[in-house]
C-alpha cells in the first residue's frame, strides 16, 4: 500500500511545484521599492506618536506642579490639598500612564485577533490612524491652553488610553495585511518602528544641546507627530493602486506561496505582468472563516519567541538601564548625555539596525531550533545589566563599573531586539496558508504586546533586586 502511494504522491508534489513556478514567474516586480516604501511609512506611523509622546513626559509632569486658577473658598486648607494633590499627580504620572498604555494595547491587539474577520480592513487601519491624529492635534493645541492639574492629568490619561486602544487595532492589523506579502514585508513594518525610536531619541538630545523650553519642545513633537500621520493615511491610500500589492492581495487562499517569494522578492527580475483587477480595501473579506486557536497551534514557537524578546528587553530597558550612572564623568557634558546617547540612542539605533538588517539576511529560518534558542539566551542580559553601576543599589554588587561595559551590552541587546523580533514577526504568517496569514499576524502582533506588558510588570522586581 505505501509503496502504491508513492508514485501519487510524487505526481501531486511535482504538480504543485510546477504551479508554484508559474505563479512566481507571473509575480509583478514592485517598482521603485513604492510598497516597501509604504509600509516603512505605515510602520514609522505606527510608533513615532507614540515615541513623542513618551520623549514629552517632562511637559506633562511640568504642567502638575502648580495650579492654574485659584479655589474661591477656603484659600488656607484648600492650599494644602491642592499641593499635596498636585505632588501625587507628579509622583504617579510615569507609573499610571504606563497602567493606562499596557493594559488598553494589551486588550485591543487580542480583540483585533477576532474582530478583524468583521470589521473591513479600511475601517481598522485608516480609521485608527484618523482618530490618533485628532488626538494629537487636540494634544498639539492643549500646550498653549492652561488647566487645572488635576483636570489636565484625567484629560491626559484619557488621551493615552485612546492612543494605544486605537495604536493597537493598528498594529495588529497591519502585520496582518503585510502577512499576505511575501515575508520580507514585515521588514519595513519593524524598520519604520525602530526609526521612529531613533527619531524621538535624537530629537530629546536635541532639544538638551539647545535649551529649548519644555512647551515649545512638546508643541513640536506633537506637530511632528501629526505630519507623520498624516502622511500615513496618504500611504495607506495609495496602496491599492500598487500591482503588486493587488497580486497577493486578490487571492482566496489558494494561491501558494513559495520560498523563492519569501527571500529577496525585490532583488528578482521582472516577470510577465498577470493583470488582475484592482483591490478596493472597503470591500469585506469573503474568504472563509479561520480558526485563531488552530493557527496558534501552527505558529506558537514564533509567538512564544516575539513575547520573550519583548519580555526581556521591556523588563531592563529602560527601568534599569536608565539608572546606570557613568563611573569615568566627572562632571560636564558626558554626565548630561550619558544616559541620553549610551541608553536611549545607542539603543535606538541598534535596535533599527537589527530590524533592517532582515532585509538582506534571514538567519536561522523559520524551522530552524537556533531561532528559540537564541531567543531564550537574550536572558542573560537581566543579570548583566542588573550588575553594571546601577544608583542607588542595597543588594548586590556592582561587577561592571566601566561605562564600556555598559555600552557594549546595550549595543549587543538592543541589535538582537531587532534582529529577532523582526524574524519572529516575519516568520509567523509565513508557517500558514496565505488564507490565514493576516490572522496569523494579528496573532503575532498580540503576543508582542502581551511581552510589552509582561516586561512592564518585571521591570518592577528587576529594579527592587538590585
């Protein structure tokens, strides 16, 4: 019996093969790199706000200090409340926006999981970014008006837990929509993320080096951040008219993905054209319904892996890695951008580095053992960082004070944050069918928020060993 169905078996692989080969020959060339491009921008879009958001932290702790408008009765015991109530908006601020960012991205990037085989994709992604450029234009205007505290703290809290509920129905859904390319496009998605760190990083030394006031620093971030938006949406628009993003994207499934797709899509020569009949991204999705647990059970190991990066990098950075004092400055310049350029750019920059780098190499594969394992090594960063000159400190010793020490660890953990998340994210929805390859990537970008948020709760323990 079995070596009757050998032959078949052969034939049927043969076949497919051949179909395989037909399918890539017809595969459109991307012109000019324009979809590339796209979702570099997209991905910039997706984490620039947010980046200056964060880099703004001082403007709104600034804006808690003193009161705007004075109490009409009781000025004496009313004076007291106010400022001690004024202290605790400014002690808690960094520790409840992190409760208000986690959580809301946490819940929506697991609803984007289920709900985007029901709300069309145009919806999902045009209408997130939409709503988080309001808020910034909102954001953008409410620096030049004054408010209460208290009123500007509630507001403010409002405005984050809108950013990230909308910022993770984005993510997710875009991941998802560059699932159904070739896998080098989840590449630009990363790239575009890590620059964006590298741009709010830059930005923060430069408003350092030249003084500027802590009002006019945050109205430009926030301008910034709606130029970028909106130069998004425009992006976003403009995708459907891209060949070659209608050529994956008119496809119910069937349509194999072969390696050579996979690798180096945009290095291949240009191929017979096959026309297919333009995408409209308001139309809703036909193809039949998938599983979200049986997807799980295909792509778990990418899943776990993405978690774990983000797990280890978000439980050390910048929780600990912020408080590591340089040990050769003795005054001057180097103690002021230690921290701004040893930390946050060095960091940055690597990061993008790592990120880009899946552009050209994708080693281990997407079967390969290698990729958990490198994953799960990245631990060893916990003890190296928790024992360089972290200040102050009660337990443990210090066992590397020099500042290369520190410069070269975060050079090494910050590239491998990007060089293995990237592939993991990559990597995910090209273990499915095409038919469930934008599931697998709001999967995905699930477990990369849930190790964000994992990493947010550990970083508490990781700073009170030290």
């Amino acid at each position: 019996m079995q070596q009757a169905l050998l032959p078949k078996f052969f034939i049927s692989k043969q076949t497919t093969d051949r179909k395989t080969d037909r399918m890539t020959a017809n595969a459109p060339r991307d012109r000019y790199k324009a979809v590339w491009i796209i979702f570099f921008i997209l991905g910039l879009g997706t984490l620039l706000p947010w980046n200056f958001f964060m880099t703004a932290t001082m403007y709104f702790t600034s804006r808690l200090k003193d009161p705007n408008t004075k109490r009409e009765f009781n000025q004496t015991v009313n004076s007291t409340a106010e400022s001690d109530t004024r202290n605790v908006l400014e002690s808690k601020f960094n520790n409840v926006m992190t409760l208000c960012a986690m959580v809301p991205l946490l819940i929506f990037t697991c609803l984007n999981s289920f709900i985007h085989q029901r709300i069309p994709q145009k919806w999902r992604i045009s209408g997130s970014l939409s709503v988080i450029l309001v808020v910034f234009l909102i954001t953008a205007v409410l620096v030049k008006v004054e408010m209460e505290p208290l009123s500007f703290f509630t507001f403010t809290m409002i405005k984050i837990i809108c950013i990230n509920s909308f910022g993770a129905i984005l993510q997710g859904s875009l991941f998802g929509l560059a699932g159904r390319l070739p896998a080098s496009y989840t590449t630009p998605i990363m790239s575009g993320q890590g620059l964006a760190g590298t741009f709010a990083a830059f930005s923060m030394i430069c408003t350092l080096a030249t003084g500027s006031a802590l009002q006019d620093s945050a109205f430009g971030y926030f301008i910034t951040a709606c130029v970028v938006i909106l130069l998004a949406i425009v992006s976003y628009l403009a995708l459907p008219r891209m060949e070659f993003f209608q050529y994956y994207s008119d496809s119910n499934g069937s349509r194999p993905v072969s390696d050579e797709e996979n690798k180096m899509d945009l290095l291949k020569p240009d191929g017979p054209a096959e026309k297919r009949p333009v995408v409209n991204l308001t139309d809703e999705d036909t193809s039949p319904t998938v599983s979200v647990f049986a997807i799980f059970k295909q792509i778990w190991v990418m899943a776990l892996s993405v978690c774990l990066v983000f797990t280890v990098t978000i439980g050390i950075f910048p929780a600990v890695t912020v408080e590591v004092k340089s040990a050769v400055a003795d005054g001057g310049a180097w103690e002021t951008y230690f921290i701004p350029v040893s930390c946050f750019l060095l960091f940055n920059v690597m990061d993008w580095a790592g990120r880009s780098l899946t552009a050209v190499c994708m080693w281990p594969g997407k079967d390969s053992i290698w990729l958990p394992v490198l994953v799960m090594a990245r631990v060893v960063f916990v003890p190296l960082f928790i024992l360089c000159n972290v200040q102050p400190r009660y337990n443990l010793p210090v066992w590397f004070a020099h500042d290369a020490w520190y410069i070269i660890f975060m050079i090494l953990f910050s590239f491998s944050n990007g060089y293995l998340a990237s592939l993991c994210m990559c990597f995910g929805p090209k273990k499915v069918s095409q038919r469930e390859a934008e599931t697998a990537g709001a999967i995905m970008a699930f477990f990369l928020s849930l190790g964000l948020a994992l990493g947010a709760a550990l970083s508490f323990g990781f700073r009170a060993m030290i």
